[in-house]
C-alpha cells in the first residue's frame, strides 16, 4: 500500500516492476519529470490473467492532469516464452515488449495537504 505521500522533484516518481494489485491511493506527484514508470514481465501464457494483476490507483494528483476523467498510466509489458536447450535449466526468452495501461479512476484535481511535507 502506497498512501498519502508527497512524491515530487524527481526523475522518476514512483516506479514499480512486476508488483501484483498494489493499493496506490492519495498522494501527490508534483514536478517530477516522469511521475510513474510500470513494467510487467510475463509468460505468453499469462496474458489473459494481466487485468486481474494491475494496480489499483485511487485519488491521486498529478500535476499534469487537471481533469476528472480517468488518468492513463503508461507502462511497459515484456512477454516471455521458455526455451529448454540440454543440459542447461529452462530459460526465458523475450518475444515481445508491449505497451501496458493502468488507470487511476478517480484523480483528485487538487493536491493534499500531507503533515511534514511542503
């Protein structure tokens, strides 16, 4: 669970990588040059499972989304098969990279005021 954070002034606000249904809920993301980076890595075969694993964003401010309507998160998808070649173990190989979207549903149009931040 992510909540209530004051996540500003950097390169990449908050990133996550292969995180499954974590809570992202009432924070601030102010100036930073990218305010999120997602990235997944899965077997082709999980492909029809991905929308149950994303994240659940809720009630963010995001400076550069003034809009009630739901705020794209852009990620990046990296589908992998496995491919057996003796004696070795089982190894991965990627087949694709893809673009990935989640969504915080409900941005918040003005940011928080979050005790001991500025």
């Amino acid at each position: 669970i992510i909540h209530r954070n004051d996540i500003r002034d950097n390169n990449v606000g908050l990133s996550i990588y292969n995180f499954i249904a974590s809570e992202i809920s009432e924070n601030n993301f102010i100036n930073n040059h990218k305010h999120t980076s997602v990235e997944r890595d899965g077997l082709l075969s999980s492909a029809p499972f991905m929308v149950l694993l994303r994240q659940k964003w809720s009630n963010n401010y995001f400076d550069d989304w003034l809009k009630k309507t739901p705020k794209p998160i852009l990620g990046l998808w990296s589908i992998s098969i496995y491919f057996w070649l003796p004696p070795g173990p089982p190894s991965p190989l990627r087949i694709a990279v893809l673009p990935y979207f989640e969504f915080d549903r409900s941005p918040t149009l003005k940011p928080y005021d979050i005790p001991g931040m500025r």
